[in-house]
C-alpha cells in the first residue's frame, strides 16, 4: 500500500516544472530511502499528510480543485529544486518589487488613458496570383514585396499583411484553422490572456487560480492555444477539458494545420498576433508557456499600461542588450540556420540598425533585446502596426523574434516622426514578479533563466 502511495505521490510530482531530470532526481532519492524501513514510514505518513492536506485544502479553499491542488504542491517543488541551481544565478536575477494597485474592477478603453496615435488598419486576407510570376503558393504570411513592405511601416490609414492570409478562392486554408466555437467566443472577448503549445514542446501551467480575481475570472478570456499532439500529450499527463472546454481557467483552444513546419514560428502567431486572433480585444496579455501567470491580468494592464500611459510592453531581456550580442549568442547555441541569421542581420545593418549604446541619453529604448515570454498590449492603431510588422519579419526572415524586434521599432519610429509609439519596456526583474518562470519540457539548447 505504502508504494503504491508513494507511486501515487512520485506520479504527481513526477511532470514537474523541470521535466525528466527532476524526475529523475526524485526516483534515485526514492530508491535510497526504500532501504531504510524507518525512513520508509516517516516518507508514508508525510505523503498521506500531504495528500489529505491537498484533498481538504482544495475542497475548503476554492471551488477550482485543480488549481489549489497544484499550488499547494507547487512550493514543494520549487524547495527541492532550489538546492542544485546555483546561488549566485539566482541572486542574480531575483523579482524586483512592482507596485501593483490593490484590485483593478473596471475598465478602461484605451482612448480614455491616453491620446494614442490614431488612424485606421485593415489587412490582407486574400491574395491573387502573382502576375509576375507562374507558380504561386499560397502562404499564411503572404508574399508581401520588398516595396509593400516598406510602405507598410508609415502609421497610416493601410491595408497590410499581417499573417492569416489566403489564396485565391479554392486553394486551400493556409493554416491556423480554428473551430467555430472557438473563433465565436474569441470573437467576443474584451481583454484576452494567451499562451501556446505547440510540437508538446511545454507542460500546462495553469494560472495561479487564488491570484485572479472574480472580476478577471468573468470579464477575461484565458485561452491556450495547442495543437493535436499537445494536446494528446496533456491528456496523457492527466488534465482534462470539462464540459466548456476549460482545464482550470485556460480555455483549450486547438489549432489544426499548422502554418509552419517550424514550431516556434508558428508559435509566434498567437504571440504576435492576438489582435487578429481576438479581434474585438481592447487588451492583451501574452504568457509564455515557460511561465505560470501569478497575478491579476487587470493589476497588470493597470500597472504595465494605463498607469505607464502605455499602449505596448515588453520586458527587457535580463543579459543581453545589443542585436549584435544576440546574434553571437544564437549562432553559439545554434538556434538557427547561420546564413539566414546573417543574411537577416546584414539586411537590417544596411537599413539602418545600430548598435545599442547605454551612454546615449536619448536611446530610444532602454535596450535592443527583449524578452518576450511576457507582453501586455493595448491594440491600438500603432501597437496593432507594430505588432504585423514585427510577426512579418518572422515570417519573411528568421523565427527568433528577438533579433527584429529592435529593427523594427526602430524603423517605425523614424518612418513616423510625428505619430508616436508608446511602448513601455520594463526591467526583466519585473517581469519575474508577476509570472513564475520554468524551463522548458523540450528544449534541446540552455534553458533561458
Ligand atoms: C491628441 O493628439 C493630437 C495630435 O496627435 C492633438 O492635436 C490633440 O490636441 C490631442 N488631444 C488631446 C486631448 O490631448
Ligand atoms: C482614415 O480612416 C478613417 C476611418 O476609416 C477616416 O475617418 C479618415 O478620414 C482616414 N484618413 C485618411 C487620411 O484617409
Ligand atoms: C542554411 O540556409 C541556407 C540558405 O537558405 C542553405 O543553403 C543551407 O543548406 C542551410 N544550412 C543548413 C545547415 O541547413
């Protein structure tokens, strides 16, 4: 009984944050203390306190099981795997404080903080054939012209790629194919929180449920966006949709045929692109599947945006802050194919990206490299701009966002010297306060922590 208790206890510890070698780690453990009957007994009492703990905490506590079931094992979790990390990393990067209002139950449209950048955008959901050219194959990005593309940086009144385009009538979808239902609830959603698992290259996080409030949990979409094989691994690993497609409060949303071949590229579909996906939004907040949301989304609109009188923000990233440092350190971790890496990175030296210089008072941005496991938008006129603009050099260059995002800000800003882009980039610190980092289930190179 007492193995098959603590088999029971290992198998929910086991699909920890930090994947097989914690779990691993564990086993081993496990198999030293069996040889000790006392040591064998004290771990059996403490699994069935723990279990009853869990059982009564989560009837008592909450009306959302799973969520309280997971958080009260969560900080046995992290204890253990503080022990191996090193210290001085950790001191390192430790959350900074961020002042959050108390309780944030209202609303505010974006037209009510700020006087933001106005004009009208549209965007291209179907394309004809080339005329210059015979054979034409359909793509999710488009085939947008050196010369469409650059007129798509002025912040006016266009009509633009920006992902989910379609060929002619009859050629077939070009991907990212969405059930009604789901595009109908979508459809309505006022502020939307998004995340995604695609190539089941992530374990599901649930946000912390106890730190959203009832207001959030009626007024915001929490969707998580995978596909099949995901999702089957998920289902495999013991989380379920109920009735309403719900595992805890992210709406499981299932994405059929795949975009791209390359599943961070199609990842940055709903990384980038959350004002097509939920196009009536006001706001959204993006979560990296490598973070469990800890936080109220409202507190962190009201901090990130309204109160920052910002329609764009994105954390810094916490090492790195020129392009040039960030190309070296993807070509050393491998993380894509060198010569498209350079044929991206001379294209944009010879269109005007600079390095980034911290003794320039007037740096447009605290730093040219971001991390974007964490990004709170308004979609506004601009802010939608930037992001089609930023998902189109995904799409047309490499899959690492980090290396256009700077590019391209940059070059919105100087095409529009009078219609300004108000993106807040906070410290990296920040971003850990409010969501809890984990590595990723697969990720073949250094995790980024
Ligand atoms: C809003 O901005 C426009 C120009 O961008 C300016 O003309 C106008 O006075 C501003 N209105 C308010 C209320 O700040
Ligand atoms: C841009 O579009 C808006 C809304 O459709 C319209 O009111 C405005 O006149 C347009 N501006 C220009 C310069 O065409
Ligand atoms: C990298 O990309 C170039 C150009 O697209 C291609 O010729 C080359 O074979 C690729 N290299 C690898 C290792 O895939």
């Amino acid at each position: 009984m007492g193995r098959g208790l603590m088999g029971a206890v290992l198998m929910y510890l086991g699909p920890s944050e930090h994947g097989t070698p914690r779990f691993v780690r564990r086993g081993r453990r496990f198999s030293r203390i069996s040889t000790l009957q006392f040591s064998l007994w004290v771990f059996v009492f403490a699994a069935i306190f723990l279990l009853y703990f869990i059982f009564f905490g989560l009837t008592m506590l909450s009306t959302d099981e799973n969520e309280n079931e997971e958080s009260a094992v969560i900080p046995v979790k992290v204890e253990s795997s503080r022990t191996d990390g090193g210290s001085k990393h950790r001191r390192k990067y430790t959350p900074c404080d961020v002042p959050l209002k108390e309780s944030v139950d209202y609303f505010k449209e974006p037209r009510e903080v700020m006087n933001f950048t106005q004009f009208s955008l549209e965007y291209i959901d179907q394309e004809e054939k080339l005329p210059t050219s015979n054979i034409y194959e359909p793509r999710f990005g488009g085939h947008p012209t050196l010369e469409e593309r650059e007129q798509s940086f002025y912040a006016v009144n266009q009509t633009l790629h920006c992902g989910f385009v379609n060929g002619p009538p009859g050629s077939s979808s070009t991907g990212f194919d969405l059930d009604m239902k789901d595009k109908a609830y979508m459809k309505d959603c006022k502020v939307a929180v998004s995340s995604c698992i695609f190539g089941s290259s992530d374990f599901l996080r649930r946000p912390t449920s106890r730190k959203i409030s009832d207001y959030s949990k009626k007024n915001v979409c929490f969707v998580m966006f995978v596909d099949e094989e995901s999702l089957a691994k998920i289902s495999s690993e013991g989380h379920f949709r109920d009735d309403t497609g719900h595992i805890g409060l992210w709406r499981i949303v299932i994405v059929k045929n795949l975009p791209y071949a390359d599943m961070r590229r199609t990842g940055k579909v709903p990384k980038l692109l959350s004002h097509r996906l939920f196009p009536s939004s006001w706001y959204s907040i993006w979560v990296d599947s490598k973070m469990r949301l800890n936080t109220d989304p409202m507190q962190i609109i009201e901090y990130f945006l309204w109160r920052a009188k910002s329609e764009y923000a994105i954390s810094n990233h916490y090492d790195r802050h020129c392009v040039w440092e960030e190309v070296l350190q993807n070509k050393r971790l491998n993380k894509y194919n060198h010569t498209v890496i350079d044929e991206q990175f001379t294209f944009y030296q010879s269109d005007g990206l600079t390095k980034f210089d911290s003794s320039d008072p007037n740096t447009p941005l605290p730093s040219y490299v971001p991390e974007g496991s964490f990004i709170v938008r308004a979609h506004t006129p601009i802010s939608n701009l930037f992001s089609c603009l930023w998902f189109n050099e995904v799409d047309r260059f490499t899959s690492r966002d980090q290396l256009s995002f700077a590019y391209t800000f940059l070059k919105l800003k100087r095409m529009n010297p009078d219609r300004p882009f108000y993106l807040n980039m906070f410290k990296d610190c920040e971003r850990r306060a409010l969501a809890k980092l984990f590595r990723h289930r697969a990720e073949l190179s250094p995790p980024v922590t």
